[in-house]
C-alpha cells in the first residue's frame, strides 16, 4: 500500500469513528440547547439520555436501548430519542432543570412533564419498562 493511501485512511477513520458513534441508533438527535426543549414544548414523548463517550454504564444502556428499538418499532413510532453529551451540557441549563444526578440517566418526559427514569439501570427489562411507558403515553 503507498504511503499516501495509508495516510488518506488514518485521516478518514477518525470521522467515521465519530459519524458512528455520535449517530448513535437510527432516529436518534444529538442534543444542541434549545433541541429537546422544543420537542417537548410541542408536547412530545421525549427520552432523553445523558451519557458519556467515555462510560461504560452509558454504553451498555445505548446497546439495550439500540436492541429494544431494533426488536420493536413501537418505541421509534412514539418516542423521541436525544442524547445529551455529559461532558458538552451535564452541569447545563436542562441538567439542572431535570436535576440529572450523573451521566448514564434516562428520563423519559411527556411534553414538560417527567414520566420516568431510570439511573444507572442496564437492565433490558427495566429500561424495556420505560420505553413501554412511552408509548401508553403516546397512545
């Protein structure tokens, strides 16, 4: 392989890394002020999920959360999926709104009004319960 082929694809791979990780599960928004806030104005079911790129925690509710959305279409048809950068806005205005203890916190929230939510829980039948929520919310 020439040198400049190897080069072309060390530099491409940090963006693919990043496409791949910040994209997170298809349908799901990457949180800017003002995102979820406007979703849930509108009334919508919304979950939010505070994570880091760094947390372990963080990484095994995306999986679930991904498994779930993959086995069940009802939770993208009712639900609104935001992730909130932990490092970008854990000690933002939302954070403090919500009163989010740590990364690794889902809360699922109707309009302005908090459903559920769950800290630390990794557990595919906990977290099912919430999505469940949801969507007799939606319903």
């Amino acid at each position: 392989m020439h040198r400049r082929h190897v080069l072309m694809l060390a530099a491409a791979l940090p963006a693919f890394a990043t496409t791949a990780t910040t994209a997170g599960a298809a349908g799901t928004i990457a949180y800017a002020p003002g995102v979820a806030e406007a979703a849930m104005d509108e009334g919508r079911i919304v979950l939010l999920t505070f994570k880091a790129s760094w947390c372990t925690t963080c990484a095994a509710q995306e999986r679930v959360l991904a498994k779930l959305r993959a086995d069940n279409a009802a939770y993208d048809a009712a639900i609104s999926f935001i992730d909130v950068d932990w490092d970008e806005f854990g000690d933002g205005d939302l954070s403090r709104s919500l009163r989010i203890p740590r990364r690794s916190t889902l809360v699922l929230m109707q309009g302005r009004r908090e459903l559920g939510r769950l800290v630390a829980e990794t557990g595919a039948d906990e977290i099912a319960a919430l999505l469940d929520l949801g969507v007799a919310a939606a319903a």
